[in-house]
C-alpha cells in the first residue's frame, strides 16, 4: 500500500461545536480481514487511540463525535496508512493493494487530491531511479548518466515544492494548511527556517503563522538558525 509520510501529525482546531462523522471503508487485502484498523491523534507527545474497527469480509465502519475537525492518521498496528481529516459527514475508505483513498467530506476529498498527485510524482521518482539503473547497466557513460539524472530529479522536486506550497497557500485558513506544512517539515533533519518555509510565511495570515505546531515550528527553526549563526561567528573569531 502507498503511505504517505506523517510522522507529525496535531489537532488543530477549526470549530467549537461538536460534529458527527460516520466512516465507512472497503477493503480488497484479503491480509487486513480480521484485522483492527485505528484512528489516532496525538496527545502529550504520544499517539492515542480514538476510535478503532475490525475489518470483517472486507468492510468496516466508526461513528463518533468531534469536538471539532481534526487531522488524524487511519494506522494498523504501528502502521500508518493514511493521514484524513475527521470532520462532519460521510467519510469513505477505500483499501487496495494499489493505494488508500480516502474521500466524501470537502477536506477529505481535497486532502485526496493532494495525495495522489504526490504519489503520481513519487512514482516518476522511483522510475527515475530505474532508469538510471538501467543506463549504469547499459554501459553509458557515468558524467552523462549523473547529469541527466540530477536534472531530471531537479525538476521533480521543483514540482513537488510548487505543489505543495500552493496546496498549503491555498489551505491558509482551514486544517489542512497548517497540517500538510507540519507533516513536510518533519521530513528535516532539523526544524530549518529553509527557503520553503521563508515562502510559506511571507504571506500567511496570522492564524496560520499562530497555529501551534506551525508557531512551535518556526520559534524552534529560528532558535536553530541563531545558533548556528553564533557557532559561526564564534569559529571565525577564533582563527
């Protein structure tokens, strides 16, 4: 199944009025029959279960209340499958050898999007990869090889940037905003106030900007970078 990266997910608050959600959800995994699938939030540093079911002849179904829309993971066991956002309505799963969709509320179907397109560019990646394989294995010459590929991988990831910081810029105001710009940003070795993140800033509205793992994000990124610039300074006074 493809998975897409969510190390970090939060809840981040869109409403105080509690909703009704209702998942249902297919699945073709012969292997996930009798299984426990589980909807997990974070709380106090620690993932926690808020609502779970077992997959009986290929379907299952939650029904709960949220105090609000909310992002969450669909895991099994330890395993992520899928990040979707809990909000009022009908939620619709779908789980296939071949990828999760999850879609049938506004932010889901949104979110949805999103994901395939980043897949669709993760896939070219990995034939990228092949095809240089491929050209190493037919005897082409290594300078050439590096720099086709090294261009090709450039332009792939200017894509997947563009998208993203669309995606985000588009989502200012609502969840998935300030969500798709933790779980990327997770992806760092460290919390960097990177050229990404300077862009994703510079015309953010203040609710975005005052979002909690975004604002822990960047006070974290910026402590980062002043102590990098004094480790500097401090190297070159030294010499």
């Amino acid at each position: 199944m493809k998975r897409f990266s969510f190390t970090l997910i939060s809840i981040l608050l869109l409403t105080s009025c509690a909703s009704q959600y209702q998942i249902k959800g297919t699945s073709s995994v012969s292997r996930l029959d009798g299984k426990m699938l589980f909807v997990k939030i974070p709380e106090s540093n620690r993932l926690i279960d808020i609502d779970s079911a077992e997959v009986v002849h290929g379907l299952f179904s939650m029904t709960g209340e949220a105090d609000s829309s909310m992002l969450a993971a669909l895991y099994m066991d330890d395993q992520s499958i899928m990040p979707f956002v809990i909000e009022k309505g009908n939620i619709s799963i779908s789980i296939d050898n071949a990828r999760t969709e999850i879609k049938g509320t506004p932010l889901n179907n949104k979110l949805s999007e999103f994901i395939t397109k980043k897949i669709s560019i993760d896939d070219r990646a990995y034939d990228l990869e092949h095809r240089e394989n491929q050209m190493i294995m037919d005897g082409n010459d290594p300078m050439e090889i590096e720099a086709t590929i090294n261009e090709e991988r450039k332009k792939l990831m200017d894509e997947l940037t563009a998208m993203a910081k669309e995606f985000i810029q588009n989502n200012y105001t609502n969840i998935l905003g300030p969500g798709i710009f933790t779980i990327i940003c997770s992806g760092y070795d460290m919390p960097l106030m990177t050229p990404f993140v300077e862009e994703i800033l510079k015309n953010a509205p203040e609710s975005f900007k005052n979002s909690p793992l975004v604002k822990e994000y960047v006070d974290t990124a910026r402590r980062n970078m002043n102590r990098m610039k004094q480790n500097m300074q401090s190297q070159t006074s030294g010499r």
